[in-house]
C-alpha cells in the first residue's frame, strides 16, 4: 500500500525521523507546551480514581512519538504517580531511541513482564516498545495517530465507484469491489468525489478495545459523506518542516501524510466531544488560574515554574481555539 511504504517503509518519513517536534515537521497538542500534558495528568486522576485506584496503573500511549506527552504528563506530578507504569508505543525505531529509557527507581521492560499482576508496585516506570502489549491495560491514549493510519481512497464515477490506487507511472482508477461500502457511507456523493476507507483506523479501535478498560482518542474528524463533498486536498493534507507539503502521492518518504478520521467508520463510542470541551472538564481554566497566582507572587524574582505558568494562558487559548486545535474531537471507548 503506497501510504504505508510512503510513512513506514524502509525509506518513509516516520522511519527517517519525521515528526512532530518544533524541530521536525509539525506541532501537535503536546508540543504546544507542558500545559496539554498537565491537564491530561488530571484526567488520568480522575479514571485512576474512578477504577478505585489500582497499583500497578498501566497506561499506554499509541503513537507516542518523542515522548513530549508523556514527559509533560510526570512533570505535572500526578496523584496516580506512584502507581503509574507508562508504555510508550511508536512503530518508528527513530521516536523509539528518542524516548527515555526508565523513569524512577524501578524501570520495567514489557518484553519481559507483559501481565500487569507481574510488574513492579513501585513506580512511576516508563517502557518503550514498538507495539501495544496484549494487556490488560487500563488506559490507551492516542493523540493524532489515526489520521496517520493508512486507508483506501476511492472516487465516484458515472456508473459507480473506482478505487484510487498508485501506478507506475502515477494513480490509475480500478473498479471497487463491491464489498466497499461506499455507497452507503456517501449516498449522495457527487461525481469525481473522492472518500477514504479507513479500515486501519476501525481496526485500531477495535483492538485497543481489547486490550484497556478505556481508550481515549485524540484527532480532527469528519464523516465520509463530508469527504466526498470537500476536495480530497481539503480532508488529505501534507505535511513537513511546518509547512504544507506536496500532494500526497507525490514526494514519497518526504512528508507527512494525514487525513481526517471518519468517525462513522469507527465502533460506536461511548462519549465524543472537542478538544475544548473536553479539557475544560478536566481543569484546563483552573490550571490556568493557578499559573496566573504562581506568576503575579513571584514576577519578582522569576523560577522555571513561574515562567512555566505565565506561559499557561497563551498556550490555553490555542488549545481551546474553536477554529484549530479546541475543534479536535475527543472519542472515547469504555
């Protein structure tokens, strides 16, 4: 499949080191500042919490990339500190030598204890692996990594539908099996409308399911009866060195690839909400208030925290902005 060889290959972007990062390719919610990280500590709180407060608490972040979540997530010092036993997953062997090796006392391997009972009860223990261990877990986080799983593109003709595929010498059409359901996901599709099929994507869900009591997901979401009526340039876009990229069949290996998830291709979830929305109900504003009291009591002679706080109200307005990031879609299973 040309996505997964263009993101993943042996020569594809992820693989050469592409990313997020304010020194890669583009920024996602983490890497706007600690602050994301600090009210994503508070949830795991709360669902810590709500599980009555087990030890070991396994947490696995799917696409963790260089780890800029999950260090923000420890420097906010949660209360489920202790217990927390936090799995980084990232296919990319270049993200996975970026993440830290042990964190606290008592590091773990997965490899070596995959069964929550058999880990350590002394924590809080980082451990990085290329893919989700079977379980059970009681938390799955993933931010903006099913827009990077690669889907099946197919466009409307006059007689019905084609599938979209890479040629030799550039993307040829091929009638769709009819086993596709595009015509029930997009009835009204216009001609020359172009959809992704994201089986990966339902697929993921489906087994993080599986595997934890919750999974939380963060994206940009559409339907697809919504694709087929923008240009597919509109819903597929490209990305590197913080700009947009070529077309996304074009360049491969040198850029990004993401599209917006269709979340009516995905399991029925339990709750879905934005971005904002979301992290309101977790304590971003109060946070925010909090850095605002730390900043005025020492403007006078500055710290790192009381820098780290002044900066909590930019960073607030754009993951709340309701025209970018406050418009991502928070899904949940549980």
């Amino acid at each position: 499949m040309f996505m997964e060889e263009a993101l993943y290959g042996s020569d594809g972007f992820y693989t050469r080191g592409g990313g997020a990062g304010r020194r890669r390719d583009f920024l996602t919610s983490p890497e706007v500042g600690p602050l994301f990280g600090a009210v994503l500590a508070r949830a795991l709180d709360h669902w810590w919490n709500e599980a009555g407060r087990p030890d070991p608490y396994v947490v696995i972040e799917a696409g963790a990339g260089p780890a800029t979540l999950a260090r923000a997530i420890l420097h906010a010092e949660p209360t489920c500190l202790a217990a927390l036993r936090y799995i980084l997953v990232d296919r990319s062997e270049a993200m996975r030598a970026s993440h830290p090796a042990e964190t606290g006392a008592a590091g773990f391997q997965l490899g070596e204890a995959d069964e929550a009972e058999s880990l350590p009860r002394q924590g809080p223990s980082l451990a990085s692996r290329a893919d989700i261990p079977p379980g059970p877990a009681h938390v799955i986080l993933a931010n903006e990594l099913l827009d990077n799983l690669p889907f099946d593109l197919f466009e409307r003709s006059v007689t019905g539908w084609d599938e979209v595929r890479m040629g030799v010498a550039g993307p040829v059409l091929l009638g769709a099996d009819p086993r596709v359901p595009c015509a029930s996901l997009a009835p009204d599709a216009p001609t020359g409308g172009r959809i992704a099929i994201q089986y990966q994507a339902a697929e993921w869900v489906a087994d993080a399911r599986q595997k934890a009591a919750r999974v939380v997901v963060f994206d940009y979401c559409t339907t697809t009866a919504s694709m087929s009526r923008r240009p597919w340039t509109d819903w597929c876009r490209t990305y590197r060195s913080h700009r947009r990229g070529a077309g996304a069949m074009e360049e491969p290996g040198s850029q990004d690839i993401t599209a917006e998830v269709a979340v009516d291709q995905l399991p029925r979830r339990t709750a879905d909400s934005t971005q904002a929305e979301f992290l309101r109900a977790h304590g971003i504003e109060e946070l925010v208030a909090a850095g605002r009291r730390y900043w005025t009591e020492h403007a006078a002679r500055p710290d790192l925290r009381a820098v780290e706080a002044r900066s909590r109200t930019s960073e607030c307005e754009a993951l709340l902005d309701p025209t970018g990031l406050g418009a991502f879609r928070v899904l949940e299973w549980y």
